[in-house]
C-alpha cells in the first residue's frame, strides 16, 4: 500500500486492522465472512490466525448476509467485510435484517473518495452511505485510524444488542492512496 503520509502518522494507520481485530474479539465475533479485499488484508490475517473464529471467503459480498443470519441463529456472533463496490450486490438481501430483525455488523473499507485513482470506484463510492441508510442500516464513517476502535465497538453494540444493521465506512484516507504500479 503507497500512501502519502508523513512518516510520523505511519505506525497509527499500520495498526488499525490490530485494533479492529480486537474489538471484533471482545465482541465475541466468532466468525468472519468476506470477499478479499487489499484494505482489510491485515485484518483478514489476523481472523484466519485465530483458531476461534470461522473465516469464511465469499464469491459475492450477499452471501455475507445469510451466513451470518444462520449464525446468529446458532447463536453465534459474525462480521462481514468488505469494499463499497460490494454494498451494491447487498441491496435485496439488505431487506432480510429489516424484516427478521437480526443484527448485521459490517465494516467496509471506502473507495471512491479521497485521491482515487480509478474512474469506476467513484460511482459506488459517492452514494455508499446513502444506499445504505435507504435499507434501515445505521452507518458510521470513520475518517481517522485512530477512531476506528472506539467506532467499531460502539456499531458492535448498537448491532448485536439491538438487533440492528451496522456499517462502519473506513475511509479512503484511512486505508491510504492506491496506486497501481507497472
């Protein structure tokens, strides 16, 4: 990952995917669902390594959504990650937590936004929050690493306490400048 920040402001982005690891923990997640994505790769790391969380690669970010309907209601605790791109292929499947009301934590990494690079993530990126506010998920977008905790276990609450769908929005600023090299 290429970014343009200053040396000092380094170690507080490299560790954000630590941090958001264990806030997931003390939430008692026990499974993580995703399609990869370079922005969450540490995080996705940190799941895989971890005997007590199921880590599950999807073909398309929907299936997130009943997965981790069957696993709460086997009782268990899960969170989906992904890229903006992919809250598009959630719009239908969104409507099962409005209508079964089971809670949805999400944590998506935003593209789109600050110094992108690439046309066809700027669509999807500008009208990610607002698409999901229309299907009744609470969103919060955190646009500093050192939020991210704080956040994370704030939406984890609202979600599996109140039965709500949660997306945490992690910035571009955050998750630093692509760039793609030859």
């Amino acid at each position: 990952m290429a970014t343009d920040t200053p040396v000092e402001e380094l170690d507080t982005i490299e560790s954000w995917p630590d941090d958001l690891y264990h806030v997931l923990k003390s939430s008692d997640v026990r499974h993580c669902v995703y399609v990869p994505d370079a922005g969450h790769t540490r995080l996705i790391n940190r799941m895989i390594e971890d005997p007590m969380i199921h880590d599950t690669v999807l073909t398309t970010e929907e299936e997130g959504i009943g997965y981790l309907a069957g696993a709460w209601l086997g009782g268990e605790r899960g969170v989906l990650l992904m890229q903006c791109s992919g809250v598009g292929n959630c719009i239908n499947t969104l409507s099962l937590t409005q209508s079964y009301r089971f809670p949805l934590l999400m944590i998506i990494t935003m593209r789109g936004e600050w110094a992108e690079f690439n046309p066809m993530q700027i669509s999807m990126g500008s009208v990610t929050a607002k698409s999901l506010e229309l299907m009744g998920v609470n969103t919060y977008h955190v646009e500093r690493a050192e939020n991210i905790a704080e956040v994370t276990a704030a939406g984890a609450e609202h979600a599996f306490n109140g039965d709500q769908s949660v997306a945490i929005l992690i910035s571009q600023r955050v998750i630093g400048r692509k760039k793609w090299t030859r």
